[in-house]
C-alpha cells in the first residue's frame, strides 16, 4: 500500500468511527470566554484553572520581560539561550516546590520524554499507571527498559508488578491529577510501597500544581509526599507555557550531561521564564484564586447533581461527563457549542475504547451565571 493510499485509508476510517481531528482558530475575549469565526462561546476546555493566563500581572511581566531579553532565547541553555531570568525562575522552583535543583523544559511533553529516555537503560524496569499521559507512555515504549503498565490507581496492581521486577533500577510513573480523569493519584500509599522495594518514583503533576496543596505546591506537597522526580508545567493552572524537572542535584547534572531534549533545543524566551515567575508569585501569596475555583468546582457538582447529570468522583477542576460512543459524543458537544458554549469532545485514543467523554474544565474565572448556563445546556443536549 503507498503512502498516499495508506493516508487516505485511514482518513477514511477516523472519519467512520468518529475519531477524526479538527483544529479550529479562535481568539481568547476573556478568561472564560472565545470567538471562533462570528460566534462567541463560553468555554469550558481550557487547562487555564486559575485564569492566570491574562492576569495583568503576568503579561505585564512577559511584555517587561520581552523589552529588556527580546523575544527568542536564541540558542540551546548550553549555548547563550540560559538567562539569568532563566536561573531565578530554576532557583524559586526549587525553593517553591522543597527540592534541590529544577531544570526548565520548552513543554512537559518534552520534559517527561526527555526524563525517561535519560535514566531508562536495557536493564531498568518502568512501571506506569495505564492512564499516564501519552508523553510517558510513547517514551516508556521507545525506551530500551522493561516496560510495564498497572490498572489505574491501583496499589495493589502496583504491587504485584513491584514484585515481579528483577531490576536493580526500577522507576515507577504516575500523574498526580490525571488530565482526562481530574482523579488523584493515591500518592503517599505509592510512595510508601516505591520506598520498601527501592524504587524510585516520578511524578508527573501538569495539572496539580498550582491548585492543589498549600501554596499551590501541588499533588505531592498536598500528600506530604516528596518524589524521586516531580514534572511540572506552567501552561495549565500557571497560564503560561513550558515545563520543569525537580529532582536531586545529581539528577540535574546528569539530566544536563544526557537529554537530548534540553541540549538540542531553542531555550523558551526569558520573556516567558518572567512570566512563570510573576505566575508563581500570584499562586503562592493570593490563595483567593484556589479558592473561587473550589467553589465554582462545587457548585457545578451540584448544579449537576440537582439536574441528575452523571459525573465521575473527580473533584478537581476537570469534570468529565462520560458518554461512551464517539458519533454521540460528538453529536453533544456540537448541541452544546449550538447553544454557545465551547466543550471539547474526547475519543479514543486520547481515552480507552467506549469511553468517550465531554472534559469540561473549570476555572476561577468562570461567574455562577456561565455555571448555570452550561449545565442547563448539558440537561438538554445529553
């Protein structure tokens, strides 16, 4: 089959299963709002928890940023693209977050693969949750290291394939929230069993920090539990863009000696790394922010509840509605954008087979009266 033939194929077959892929441009009018074409939505998919993302403060800082460093990094951090903005933001993580030394990252994509394929050698075992972001699966994969996966959240899953490794080197994967479920990890009960059999254990906590804990320190500080390895990212509750690695002082050597994806790539913009810091500030002294989204968190619930909409047991700020087939997913998000709110459909792969799902996101910038709106509209349209 050519190249040509193959595309069409499966083309053809996304487009029957109710799988295929649409971008759409859109322009962000507010925090809790965006245009696509003529047609204003409010819109419940984006990772912007706590409305950070077009905080004055924030952009300010970029665009301060952007006139005394340029625009671009201009180089690799080991080249000149490492700023002294750059070291700050590394040096306040650390601080922050209680480990030694952080490490920046243009994305978590990149920081999670670039982690795994740094520290995975043929005779290491990987052992992640079966829902771990596509970042740690693909790398997990590609890695020359035995890879094996548990049912999610399960301990006892964890457990058994604990047990059964043979390897001197064992890295156990999971997220703290994860993106698709908004459930949490049962990360001091994982942490206790990595530490009896001398694991060690990552944590990839995208869509925890900032949110959860005190100060927003995120899933792990919230469990008092302090990783091996804890990935972060600053494009979710941060509202900004790229990632970091927390981890030991040789860890981060060695991290700087090996992966390919820090040596080889443009660093982000000093700009940006302003940016983060500005962010990080706001997390850490206004806990109002944390506190609005609880509350828009709760009442969702409850609107919901009141309407006999069927949620699952997160109370994070990613609320899914499972539906289960792709066409009727589809066919409920586009009843809901006809009634002028912006609510992304997930499929397979992104979830298991027979899962598909609205993931409806909150954020502190959403009013009760947009709440109410939307939940009102899923009542119809499901």
């Amino acid at each position: 089959m050519s190249w040509q033939q193959r595309i069409e194929k499966t083309l053809y077959q996304r487009q029957q299963q109710g799988l295929l892929r649409r971008r759409s441009a859109v322009t962000l009018s507010t925090q809790a709002t965006l245009r696509s074409g003529t047609q204003l939505f409010t819109h419940f998919s984006s990772n912007d928890y706590l409305g950070l993302s077009q905080h004055p403060s924030v952009i300010d800082a970029w665009c301060k940023g952007a006139q005394q460093w340029g625009t671009g990094a201009g180089a690799s951090g080991h080249v000149t693209g490492y700023s002294p903005t750059h070291q700050q933001l590394e040096q306040t993580l650390a601080s922050w977050l209680g480990f030694p030394r952080a490490i920046l990252f243009t994305s978590g994509f990149a920081a999670n693969q670039a982690l795994v394929f740094a520290l995975a050698e043929s005779n290491d075992t990987l052992i992640a949750d079966k829902l771990m972001h596509a970042s740690l699966q693909e790398a997990a994969a590609l890695s020359p290291a035995q890879y094996r996966r548990y049912p999610h959240n399960s301990v006892e899953g964890l457990a058994r394939q604990l047990a059964a490794t043979e390897s001197e080197n064992c890295l156990v994967i999971t997220e703290g929230v994860f993106s698709m479920d908004g459930d949490s990890a049962p990360l001091s009960t994982i942490d206790a069993l990595c530490r009896s059999k001398q694991a060690w254990l990552m944590v990839d906590d995208a869509h925890g920090i900032g949110v959860v804990g005190e100060e927003g320190r995120g899933s792990c500080a919230q469990q008092n539990v302090q990783p091996d390895i804890l990935v972060v990212t600053f494009g979710k509750a941060l509202g900004v863009g790229g990632a970091a690695i927390l981890c030991s002082d040789a860890v981060a050597q060695y991290i700087e000696q090996v992966a390919r994806h820090l040596i080889y790539s443009t660093a982000f913009p000093a700009a940006q790394a302003q940016a983060v810091l500005a962010s990080i500030d706001l997390v850490r002294h206004h806990p109002e922010f944390r506190q609005q989204l609880t509350r828009n968190i709760d009442l969702f619930r409850e609107r919901c509840r009141d309407r006999e909409i069927p949620l699952t047991d997160s109370i994070t700020a990613i609320q899914p509605i499972i539906i289960g087939d792709n066409h009727r997913t589809l066919a409920v998000a586009e009843a809901l954008k006809t009634a002028g709110y912006w609510v992304q459909a997930i499929r397979p792969p992104t979830v298991p087979v027979g899962s598909a799902r609205l993931r409806i996101t909150l954020s502190a910038a959403h009013s009760e009266l947009q709440i109410n709106g939307l939940v009102e509209a899923l009542s119809h349209a499901l």
